[in-house]
C-alpha cells in the first residue's frame, strides 16, 4: 500500500503519523500558538525529529461553529509557509488542509505533495478534476454540513454504513478522473455526535473493504475529553488510546497534535500485530 508524494514513495503497510501545524488564530486547541517563522520553524523540527512522515498545514480553522475566512486570506496565510518549510526542510513532504481548490493548485506549485479535504470535494465542485491535474495523493474526509452546522444536530440511520457509501461513490468519482493515490478519513467530530465518533472507531475495520489508506484524526478531539468531562489540553492520553484502538483497527494514518506519542503507539501496536 503505496501512495507516490511527487516522486517519493511512501509505503503505508507500516503506519506512518502526520504532525498538524496549524497556522490558524482559533483552531479548537492549538490556535494562534505558531504566529512566526522561528515557532513555525521550531514545532514542524520537532514533529520531523520525533518521526513525523508528514506535516499537515492548515489555514482555515474547521471547528465547530469556526469563522469564515476568504481565499485571499487563506492563501496569504499558507504560501509564505509553505515556501519556508520548503526552503528550511527540502525533504519534506507537506499535505494542506484546504477544501478550496485554488489553495490546492497554489500549494502544490509551491511544493506541497498532498492535498487534505474535510469536505470530500463538497465545498468546492472543481476540488476533485483540480487533483486530477495535480496527481498528487488526496485525502477524502467525510462531513455531515459545513464547519459551521456540522455539530447542530447530526442524525443517521446507520453511521458506519452511511458513511462508506459515501466514500464508495467518491472513490468511484476519483477514478473516473484518473486519481489513484486515495486517502479516506472518517472525520471524527465533523458532525457526528459522541456515540456516532465511537461507533465509527470501533467499526474502523470495515472500511478496509473499500481499499484504501485509512487515516484517523482522533488527536485531543472532544470526543475524547467531553467523555472524561476534561479539556483538549488534557487530552494526550485519551488521544494515545484511541490512536491504539484505530491502529488495531488498520488506521495507516494517525494525524496528531503529539507525534512522539503517536509514533510510539505505532511501535508498540507493531510489535503485537
């Protein structure tokens, strides 16, 4: 199970972690903490030296109820830090957190090799023929709503079943377009409800039956803290369990805030499997 990141072979039969930067003022628990080069700087060495094999980078805050910005705005945020991470780390391999497609083209001009769609292509409908051209890896998240609604009122008759349907018809679409390397992630709190979170944990398995790389972003998401009534600060040793439990459940992806952490799961959950 290989994905191709612009020439460099990224072999997922082993699970690799993606360390998140967000570049945002109010993502739910890192915003506003990386606001110049040398902290940006500084966090994405880190995430690399503990074993990150990708950096996410995000500009547009997805949180629940999270103010909308333009695409003005997202890309003057993004591209100076693509460029730097570029310059600083030429080795890199950086997916973007956009559901734009515009933001996807600029990106990866400037050197980014995967593109990461909280939407799935629903945000944007020229998403899935910009990756076409692109032909770099896409990951598909599945979203109940937008950002803003996604947590009113999340109702399903069957959520594990609804949501493979989904990336079953995507995926389809995306081989209509001739694209290969296909990412799905279950999208763990975009709108699902506490039970509709575990349930697709539990269930993570099944997904393998649509083959392709599983990614889980669970990382200090408030399905974890609301359920040990605490706060996403004190939510890394919920965030190491379920990344376990999805492990177990073929995640080849964990996408975390903690990539130490994440990637010593990886080794212990290894060793059993």
């Amino acid at each position: 199970m290989t994905i191709n990141c612009k020439g460099t072979l990224v072999d997922l039969s082993s699970p690799k972690v993606m360390g998140i930067l967000n570049i945002t003022p109010d993502s739910f628990y890192d915003g506003g903490k990386y606001k110049n080069e040398s902290e940006i700087l500084h966090q994405t060495e880190k995430m690399l030296t503990e074993g990150a094999t990708f950096i996410d980078v995000g500009a547009y805050s997805s949180r629940p109820g999270a103010a909308h910005i333009s695409e003005d705005e997202e890309l003057n945020r993004i591209l100076p830090v693509i460029e730097l991470l570029i310059k600083e780390f030429p080795e890199i391999i950086i997916s973007v957190d956009t559901f734009r497609a515009k933001i996807a083209s600029e990106t990866v001009q400037r050197g980014a090799s995967i593109i990461n769609d909280i939407s799935g292509g629903n945000m944007d409908e020229k998403m899935f023929s910009t990756i076409s051209k692109l032909n770099v890896p896409y990951i598909v998240m599945h979203m109940l709503g937008t950002p803003k609604n996604m947590q009113k009122n999340p109702v399903y008759k069957n959520v594990t079943q609804e949501v493979i349907s989904f990336f079953a018809e995507k995926i389809f679409q995306l081989h209509q377009l001739k694209v290969n390397d296909i990412i799905i992630d279950v999208g763990f709190g975009f709108g699902k409800t506490i039970a509709h979170n575990f349930e697709l944990l539990q269930n993570l398995s099944l997904f393998k039956s649509l083959d392709a790389p599983i990614l889980a972003g669970v990382s200090r998401k408030s399905m974890l803290y609301k359920t040990l009534d605490t706060s996403a600060k004190e939510a890394l040793n919920a965030t190491t369990s379920a990344n376990t439990i999805a492990l177990l459940n073929g995640a080849n992806i964990l996408r975390v805030h903690d990539v130490k952490e994440a990637v010593e799961a990886v080794k212990i959950v290894e060793q059993v499997l």
